[in-house]
C-alpha cells in the first residue's frame, strides 16, 4: 500500500487513538450535565435516524410517519449543538451555539418544506412506501431544489462545511473549543454519524431506495448512502464556511420560495398527472 | 511492544500543536508552521485541542503570565517547548513528541496536576470578570452577566472577550478587548503586550502570502491557502489573485465584493505579486485607535478576517518602515 | 411480557416524567436547564401521544417543542440577564400562590380524568387516524385553515422585515 493512502487511512485511527488516552478537561462552572448530554446525545440521535432507513424491502421500524420523525429528530441537533456551546460556561462556544441557532433557522424551514415534495408525490409519510414509488423514476430527477434543500439541511445539521460556522475556526472552534478526550471523540463521531444518517434517509426519500440491477437492495441502500455523504463531505471542503449573515437572507428569500415552488409542481403533477 | 506502547505511538503520530508567539518572532512561526504541516501534524485553535504548546520566540512578563495560564488549560498528556531559532524547529518537535509519547512520565506530572479548573485560571475564552465580588450571585467569582444595549438598542446580555495574544491568525502580542453582544461587537480596546519599540513593517511577499493564507484559513478554505502558502513565483501569484477573485462563492462568504475584508486581501493578494502600487491607500496601514474603531458594531468572524488582513501592519511599526 | 404490557409501562414512565420535568423547571437554577426541562416535559407528553395510537401527533409535538425551547432558551439568556454558569437563581415569582394554583389545577383535572364516566368504544378506530383527527376536529373548516396558514406565515416574516429598519446584520450602509 503507498504511503499516502496509508497515512490517510491511519488518520481516524490516530485521532481516535488520540482522544481515548488525553483526559477530559473541564472549564470554570461548566454545566457539566448539560455538556455531557449534547457531547454523547449526537450520535445516538443518528443511530434512531438510521433505524428509520428502510434496508431494501424492509426497516428495522416501519413507521408511517417516519418522514415527520425524521424532522423531529434532525430539530433535535438544534437543541444538542446549542447546549454543546452553552455547557462549556466559554464565549466561543456559546457564540458557536448561537450561530448554530441562527443558521439552523436558514437550513431547517427549507429541509421541512423539500421533506413535504416527496412525501406528497408518494401519498404517504411512510419511507418505505416513498422508496416503493419511485420505482418509474427516481424523486431526484424531478425535484432536483428540494434534494438540494436537503441536502443542504444535512451539511447543517451535522456542522459541516459550508454549514460550520458554529465549529468555525474564526471561533477557535467555537462549540468543540473546549473540548477535550473521549467527550471530542462523541462529538466528533457524532458529526460524522449524522451526516451518513442524512444520507442514508436521502436514499429512499429521493434516490429510488434499494433499487438497482443484480446487487441485493440492501448494499444498493448501503453503497447509495455512501456515495451520497462522501460528495456531500467533498462538496463542502471546496466551500467556504458562511456566516448566518451570509447564509439566512439567500436561504429565506431566494431558496425557501423555490422549495415551495417545488412543492407546488409535484403537488400539481400528483393531482393532474 | 505491548499494547500500550502501540497506542502511545498511534496517539501521537498526529499531533496537535498550539503556537503561542511572541512579538518579532514570525519567521520562527513560519518555519514551525510548515514543519507540523508536512510531519502531517495539526495546528490546533485552541488549548483544549492540543497536546503542546509551542512559545515561539521570546515572550516578555505579561505574554509570559498569559502562556501559563494556556498551558494550565491544556487536557493530559501534553508537552511545551520554546524555540527561538528556526534550526531548532525540527529537533525541538521530535524530542517533544518523544516526551509526549512517554505514557509513566505523562502519568506521573497529570497526578500532580489538581483535577479541574482552578477558578480565576480563566483565559480567553471565558468570562473573565475577576475583581468583582457578588457573593452567591457569583459562583467562582463570575458574576451574573450585565446588560447593555446593543446597536439597535435593545438591551441585550454583554460577553467579555479579549481576543489575543495565544490565537491562530492573529497580530503577536496584540489583545483586542470586546464586549459581546451574541456574535456583535459593542466595544472594544486595544492593548499590546510588553510594549517595547516594534521593528519596522515587513511587507515582503511572503508576509503578505502569509496574511492571505490566513484569512483564506478563517474562512474555512483549507486547501486553498494552503496553496497560497507555497506561492514563490510572482506570476503564479497574479494566477492565484486572479483566481481568487473569480471564486464567487469565497468572496460572497467573506462578505461580498466590495466589502473591507475582500479589498484588502485582495491588496496582500497584489502587493506578493508586485502588482500594487505601494501608495494604495487599501495596502493596510492601520493605528491601534483606527483598529479599535474598524472592528465596532462588526459580526465576531468579521472582525477575525478584518484583523487577518491587518497583520503585517499590527505586528510592525508602519512609520519606521516608511522612515 | 406482551407487547400490550410493555406500552403501558412506557406510558406511565412518560407520564411520570413529563410530571417531574415540568417540576424541575422550577426547581433548577439556571434559564438553561429550565428551559431544556420543559423541553424533557414536551417530549415525554410527545411519546404518550405516540403510544396513544397518534404517531403524526406525537413526532409533530417533539418536532414543534424541541425547536421552540430551543429558540426560547435564546431569548431566556440573552435578554434576561444571565451567565452560562449555573446560578442559584430562584425561577419562581409568588411562591405560595403560585403553588396552590398548580395543585389545584392539577387536582382538578386528575379528578376529572378520573371522575368522568368515560363512554365504551363503539366500533374500531379509522385505518387513518391522522386522517379521521383532523377532520374530526377541523370538519368543514379544514380548506380554510390550510390557506390561513402560509397566510399566517408571510405575515409574520413581513411583520419582522418591516420592523427592523436595519436588520440584525448590517448591510452595507456602514459610514
């Protein structure tokens, strides 16, 4: 194996590694219940995300409203961010939580109204029965503006580039600067983790769920899934990190009527088409 | 080797490294840069991200009462080391990664080491209100935030931050007091660190690569200034500012085009290139009170950008350049 | 145990801490935790809504709170004077009168719950019980509130816009 690729692949490894032997340090009348229920809540959060994620024919829940129990879920990384940035009793933290808040406010009302498109064009909440009626043709191809919105909500609510002004190094790191050892690692993973779960909810909210020629539609889900995060993390490492002073007037005036404009069409291809 | 070694030496193959520099000493810096950089190290933004803390250059009474205070912030096992020269650079890295991967000697200065913050260590990032006494309204004499009103007069909670001097991208031994309102700056002072005379401004090509890296590093574009870091020939450089500048999306996220903070990198962009006029009134140059007044009523990353652009100048004496 | 066992145990964990959330609102001292209980009260009353047979209600209720306090924790710290640090902050104004209001209150809507003679069901519940609530509740009126919302909506976005002559972030009409 060549060097490069070694090292690359070590990285995790390393910084894993690296974490579990730094011990945790705490800041001055930190709220420490507070900060440790944000730095161990985010990646059990994206675990009862991917438990929704029908695998091929069938989810370990089936839900009929898993579409609305996503929402839910994904409005709760508002609170577990905020609280991350409030607990360590630090300014660029707590700065960190606010952009997070005001940022959340430019991603969430898009991500909520591009949810709608593809639950109105299947007739259902149920993701397994939206994955079902993409049979003829993938949600993708037809509602490209809410995709995106989605796709946007996700970089937002796993704090990633260009969404990571709430991280952003103009902040020292602004919610993880004061943390430290196993509680960063949660974090970290945690971010991680929710990006995959956001991808993996896309594959059956518009990209055709498990289908696929001659794989089984459970590695079709798996390999869209990571298809899907890993451009999502690549197209964010070519952005830079926005400001919610840059981000929310675009995000409300411009992107918000252009998902309802979306909106709008599937609803009317689904009563008249 | 046992397992423990193994993870010791996995957990140190990445280490995060906080600079703390002392005024006059940014070629060091540079060169300790470039080294984590290609060891495939980190640059840590803050303390409780690293593992050592490297002083760089010689650091006078109040920076060395500051450097303390972020050493007593960094998480166990950790490492400091001083370097004053750039030959030393390398060796100075190798012997502390050696001591940091020595888990009994680790062990045994984290047992004498008091477990939790000690009340009144507060540094940068926290609300350092220290001399006043509220009694129980003030636990480890912080006391309940105080309101002021903010630009559009609404009263709003005040933070205290002074930003500076242990802070990545950031003019050495320069202190920017704030009042925060959220993310806003209400106020702000300048204070400069044993003030002593400051050697004349740099504005070489490098100094200037330097800054602009920088505030393409704040903006979160990485690669890109990593790039601005190897930049040597001055043509490429034009490429680079020509290319910078069509990067729609880069200049609408640092504030749009015609904003300060575009101007003036693209000034550092020009001046590495030798394209600008060195009378450009945009090629920096800013006193301590203009500074003061530059950053009020800004949104807190603006103001780290704006501050970003300023460095050569901040850290220099601009009228010994021009005498 | 069956299926039919184990919901009614999650129901009354929820029930019971719905109750002793809501209390701790009152009870910890700082904005923070306040609100985040509140937060814990919404979404226990959330989860009873979900083992009541409502999904849609149930995951509408935790999606609408947690955003909310979220929100409102913002508002509670920034404008009402405090720091991160956890402060002995007592959240309660007119102790005394404030505490017989919420016995009573609760008291009497605990006798009613129990008290009433509740009637046997007749028939089975609609396939669609989203469905079925909302035109139970909205009947014909149901068309009408869907176009008062986005009305809604705009009006509170217009109303915002209008009143900031500025708004938060300066744009551009800095000296």
């Amino acid at each position: 194996m060549p060097d490069r690729i070694r090292s690359a692949l070590l990285v995790p490894v390393a910084e894993t590694a690296r974490l579990l032997r730094q011990r945790p340090r705490r800041t001055v009348e930190a709220d420490l219940l507070l900060w440790r229920i944000a730095s161990s809540g985010l990646l059990p959060l994206a675990v009862l995300m991917l438990v929704l994620v029908p695998w091929g024919d069938r989810a370990l829940v089936s839900d009929p409203v898993g579409v609305v129990w996503f929402n839910a879920l994904d409005v709760f990384a508002w609170a577990l961010v905020w609280l991350l940035g409030w607990g360590a009793n630090a300014v660029y933290g707590l700065v960190g939580g606010y952009r997070f808040l005001a940022l959340a406010l430019g991603y969430e009302l898009p991500l909520m109204f591009a949810l709608i498109a593809p639950a109105v064009a299947a007739e259902s909440l149920d993701l397994g029965v939206i994955a079902a009626a993409q049979s003829g043709l993938w949600y993708v191809v037809w509602m490209p503006v809410a995709f995106l919105a989605y796709c946007l909500g996700v970089l937002g609510m796993s704090v990633r580039a260009p969404l990571d002004a709430a991280a952003g190094a103009d902040l020292a790191g602004g919610v993880l600067a004061e943390l430290s050892g196993v509680d960063r690692l949660l974090v970290q993973a945690g971010r991680y983790a929710l990006l995959v779960a956001g991808a993996a909810v896309a594959v059956p909210l518009f990209l055709g769920g498990g289908a696929g020629p001659l794989l089984p539609g459970w590695l079709w889900v798996v390999l869209k899934a990571g298809a899907l995060a890993w451009a999502l993390a690549a197209v964010g490492s070519r952005l830079p990190t926005l400001r919610p002073d840059r981000v929310l007037q675009p995000a409300w005036v411009v992107l918000l009527p252009l998902v309802l404009l979306q909106d709008l069409v599937v609803a009317a291809v689904v009563v008249w088409g | 080797m046992g397992l423990r070694g193994l993870l010791s030496r996995l957990a140190t193959r990445r280490v995060h490294v906080l600079v703390a520099e002392a005024p006059a000493a940014h070629e060091v810096r540079r060169a300790l840069e470039q080294e984590v950089c290609r060891r495939g190290w980190v640059l840590a933004g803050a303390a409780a991200d690293a593992d050592l803390l490297a002083v760089v250059g010689s650091p006078g009474r109040r920076l060395g009462e500051v450097v303390e205070r972020v050493w007593d912030q960094l998480p166990d096992p950790r490492v400091r080391l001083q370097v004053g020269h750039v030959d030393q650079v390398a060796g100075a890295l190798d012997a502390a990664r050696a001591e940091l991967a020595d888990t009994s000697r680790q062990r045994d200065a984290a047992r004498d080491r008091p477990s939790g913050p000690q009340p009144g260590e507060t540094d940068h990032g926290e609300m350092d209100h220290g001399e006043m006494d509220h009694g129980d309204m003030a636990p480890s004499g912080i006391p309940l935030a105080e309101g002021a009103q903010d630009r559009d007069g609404l009263e709003m909670d005040v933070l205290h931050l002074p930003l500076g001097p242990v802070l990545r991208h950031w003019p050495a031994g320069l202190v920017l007091h704030l009042t925060l309102h959220g993310d806003l700056v209400g106020q702000a002072r300048v204070e400069r660190l044993d003030e002593g005379p400051r050697p004349p401004s740099e504005t070489g090509p490098d100094r200037m690569l330097d800054a602009a890296a920088s505030v393409l590093d704040l903006a979160g574009r990485r690669q890109l200034a990593d790039r601005a870091r190897e930049l040597r020939d001055p043509a490429r450089i034009a490429a680079f500012r020509r290319r910078v500048l069509a990067d729609r999306v880069l200049l609408w996220g640092l504030g749009g085009a015609g904003s300060e903070v575009v101007l003036r990198l693209d000034a550092l962009l020009g001046a590495a290139a030798g394209e600008l006029d060195q009378t450009d009134p945009r090629s920096g140059a800013v006193t301590d009170a203009r500074l003061a007044g530059l950053v009020r009523g800004r949104d807190l990353g603006e103001v780290r950008l704006l501050v970003a652009t300023l460095v050569p100048w901040l850290e220099g004496d601009r009228e010994a350049a021009d005498a | 145990m069956s299926p039919d066992l184990w919901a009614d145990l999650a129901f009354w964990a929820c029930g019971v801490v719905a109750v002793l959330a809501g209390a701790a609102v009152f009870y910890v001292d700082s904005m923070a935790r306040a609100t985040y209980a509140l937060a814990l009260s919404f979404v226990a009353v959330g989860v009873v809504l979900l083992l009541l047979g409502q999904a849609y209600l149930g995951a509408v209720v935790v999606l609408m709170m947690v955003m909310e306090m979220a929100v409102m924790a913002v508002y509670m710290v920034m404008f009402m004077g405090m720091n991160p640090a956890l402060m002995p902050m007592s959240m309660v104004h007119s102790h005394r009168a404030a505490i017989g209001a919420g016995v009573g209150a609760f008291l009497l809507l605990g006798a009613g719950a129990l008290l009433v003679p509740w009637p046997e069901r007749r028939g089975a519940p609609d396939p669609d019980v989203t469905a079925a609530l909302g035109e139970a509740t909205m009947g014909s009126h149901m068309l009408v509130m869907v176009a008062i919302s986005p009305v809604m909506v705009a009006t509170i976005v217009a109303g915002v816009v209008l009143s900031l002559h500025r708004g938060r972030y300066d744009r551009g009409d800095r000296p």
